[in-house]
C-alpha cells in the first residue's frame, strides 16, 4: 500500500494517490492531472479511479480528463447531480484498489453533497480516512459556501448543524489511530483555522481540534458560522465548473495569444499587470491594474475579478506569463484571457509613498484599510482609516473622498499594491499612494 499526498501551496490543497498492487485512485486531482500519470507511470500503475469527495468551489478538478484519457471511472456522491460519466458512489458503498477497500462516508456540512473516504486495508482494518473539506486539521469546513450555488442549495445553518453530526458521529467514532488526509492546509479560504500539518489521527483532532472539543450543537454552529473569511467571486463558478467537469488543462491554456504591441489591445478590456508593484508603479499602460505574481496569484485573480470578465495579462517575458496562465488554469479563468503582452509596459507612474511626510500630518490624507473584516475587527491602525476590504474595494472606489492625497494600506505591503491600483485606475484628480511595506512601522508602535 502507498499514499501519495500532492500539494499545491498557491491553494492550499492537497490530493492523494493511492496505489495497491498495480491499481492506483486519485482522489480530489488539481486541474493539471499530469503529476497523477507520472507518480502512475513511475509505480508500474494504471489509474482506474477518481474519487471526488465534493464538487470543490476553490479550484477546478482534472476528474473528467483523466477519465477521458485512462478510462478511469469517477466515483461522487448522488447528490451531486454530475452531468459527466461517473459511478455513484453514496454513504455505504465500497470500491476496491489492489487488496485495498475504500469505502464512502456521506459526511454533510460543508456541502450537502460531502462523502469522506475511509481506507481499509487487506485485513479489514481501518487505516486512513480522507475527509475532503468536511474535517481539516485544527477545523472543519467552513458550511456558507452553497447557499446560492450546487445541485443542492442550503443555508449555512442548516449545513452546520449536518457537519456537527458528521464529525461526531462518522469520523470521531474511528479508532484514534486512523490517520486524516484532508483536501486543504492553512491558507485555503475553505475553513478560518486550519493548521499547517498536512494530516493527523483521529485521536489528535479528537484532543486539539477546537470544533471537535465537547459543545452543544447550536455552540458549534456559532463557532463555525461565525468569522469565516471571506469568498472569492470565482467559488461559485467553480462549483458549477466541477459538476460539469472541465476541458483539457494544456490545450486551454494554450489557447491565449500573443499581442504584440500594446497599440492593438481592444479597448474596454481589463488589463491586469502581473509585475512587482515597484516596477508598475515605475511604468505601466493607461487603466492598468496590478496584481503582482506571488504564492497567492490565482486567489487575488478570482477574487477581484468576475467570472466571465475578458482580461489581458501583462508581464514581463513570455516564459513567466505561461507560468501564470497555469496557475489562473487551476480556478477556470483562462478561457477569458483575450491576449499576453509582455515587452510594451507602458509609461504611465504612480507617486510614492513618502513616511515622512505622512507621520509630520497623517490627518492631510484618506486612509483607506483593505484587511479583511475579521482584521479590523481586532482593531484599527489608524482610526480615521475607511475600512474598504481588498474583494470589494474595485466596486467600491465610488465611496472614497477625493479631497485629500489617498494611501492605502494593508497588513503587510501586498495586498495594498493591488488596492492601490485599483483606486487609481479610477480616481485620477488626487494621488493615490501606497503604503506598502512601510504599515509594520505603524504597527510596531
């Protein structure tokens, strides 16, 4: 027997091949399945399973290439109401990899369509379980995410209450040895509290798994509906996406062009600079937006813009604008990627933030706050600041006063070069200034 874990920190998520003999099941794959053949290829395996545990909102699964290109059969819960080929594989039911048996847990909550999948071994015994979204480390799915998308649309509370009863009843009853593979580690906007261990025992979540601690049904659901973060525009799509299953990954990312010179962009188009925040500021075209490369691309891309909303990307060679098509591929927005310019930036600067300055007359400028809600929540740094968080701030620069020179800050520098570019695209009679990594000193105070 081998479990093989892939994981992709851009989303926090994790997926896992399981081989027996000469048979392997991949369970919840990426968009790019070619890890899955390699690792198949590498063990002498065929693939002849895809488990899906749920139609997944924060990225776009390779389930239906793989069973186009091995014959694989997928395996989803019944209410799903998948419309590419599958098996139905409900609460009960149990397929066989090798001398192995996985056998699936319906565990609602974070979707009403949730199945967790435990492992047994060739003696029977239960050896792993891989909980999908329902059970994280250090948390459980968040249950606010299919109150307006799915098969099966159910408010949040009602989702809670299901996930109480899941965790308790189908995972926490398994031996303490049984070993937990989740689908996310910490940073996935799937849950508020995950750890950064990548998997656990039963037992060990049984002892510091806060949500598994000993409460009442109605104290779990507030601790879970309560402070979760907030949800990209694209999660919704990608619920949608995974039900129907998804198009070939390198054929579709493929398919945006080159735009040779910056003189045949079609106006009205969205242009998103994907250079440091220092060199777009330095240089950039007219109406440009900035969000810079980073570990956390793809999210920052589906959450400030909507699905279905045509966009060029600009870097700053060929080579690194493929690299970032892959990573939009993982969320299901390249196939609105009208073109990739790279070479003709633009000559268009921004001011630079002076700390000087601003510490001498803070009260001369708006400051505008794009933390999170929940960050706010904890205090503010400057307490004339309008609190603006970075998912909504490009439908809401109509509110911010244009009286006064506009700084924008964040937590720690990354998040503001993107709100800061946001706000500038449209207000052009007052500076807009980032404050960048500049907001630690204010901190530190």
């Amino acid at each position: 027997m081998k479990i093989e874990q892939f994981y992709d920190e851009g989303l926090a998520h994790a997926s896992y091949a399981i081989l027996s003999e000469d048979e392997m099941v991949v369970i919840d794959p990426a968009r790019d399945p070619q890890p899955y053949y390699d690792f198949a290829l590498k063990n002498n395996a065929r693939i002849i399973g895809v488990i899906e545990t749920h139609p997944h909102a924060d990225f776009i699964s390779s389930h239906l290439e793989i069973h186009k290109t091995t014959g694989a059969v997928i395996y989803v819960n019944s209410l799903v109401g998948a419309e590419y080929p599958h098996q139905v594989f409900d609460g009960g039911d149990a397929i066989t990899v090798g001398r192995l048996t996985l056998e699936a847990l319906y565990t609602p909550g974070h979707s009403p369509d949730s199945n967790s999948i435990l492992l047994l071994d060739e003696e029977g015994k239960e050896r792993a379980i891989f909980t999908g979204d329902t059970l994280f480390v250090g948390d459980v799915g968040r249950p606010d995410l299919r109150e307006n998308t799915g098969n099966h649309k159910v408010k949040a509370e009602e989702l809670a209450r299901k996930l109480y009863r899941s965790v308790r009843e189908k995972i926490m009853t398994l031996p303490e040895d049984v070993t937990i593979y989740p689908a996310h580690g910490k940073g996935s906007l799937c849950g508020k509290n995950i750890s950064a261990d990548l998997f656990s025992t039963v037992g060990k979540e049984i002892k510091e798994n806060s949500a598994l601690q000993p409460m009442s049904e109605d104290e779990f659901v507030t601790l879970i509906t309560n402070d979760q973060p907030w949800i990209p525009k694209y999660f919704d799509y990608n619920v949608a996406v995974n039900k129907v299953g998804s198009e070939s990954f390198e054929q579709s990312i493929k398919q945006a062009t080159a735009v040779l010179h910056a003189e045949n962009l079609e106006e009205g188009v969205l242009l998103v600079d994907t250079r440091p925040a220092q060199e777009f500021r330095a240089g950039h075209l007219k109406h440009a937006i900035n969000i810079p490369d980073g570990k956390k691309f793809e999210t920052w891309v589906g959450s400030i813009i909507s699905p279905g909303e045509s966009f060029y990307l600009i870097g700053a060679d060929e080579k690194s604008l493929h690299i970032l098509m892959q990573k939009i591929a993982k969320i299901g927005y390249e196939k609105w990627v009208t073109g990739l310019l790279w070479g003709e930036i633009g000559s268009v600067t921004e001011a630079e933030f002076n700390e000087a300055e601003f510490q001498k007359q803070p009260d001369r400028y708006t400051i505008i706050d794009i933390r999170h809600d929940n960050e706010v929540k904890n205090g503010k740094i400057f307490e004339n600041a309008i609190s603006i968080p970075l998912p909504r701030l490009r439908e809401s620069v109509a509110q911010i006063p244009t009286d006064k020179p506009i700084v924008v800050h964040c937590a720690g520098g990354l998040r503001s070069a993107i709100g800061t570019s946001l706000v500038s695209q449209k207000i052009k009679n007052v500076p807009v200034l980032d404050m960048g990594n500049y907001i630690k000193n204010f901190k530190e105070k």
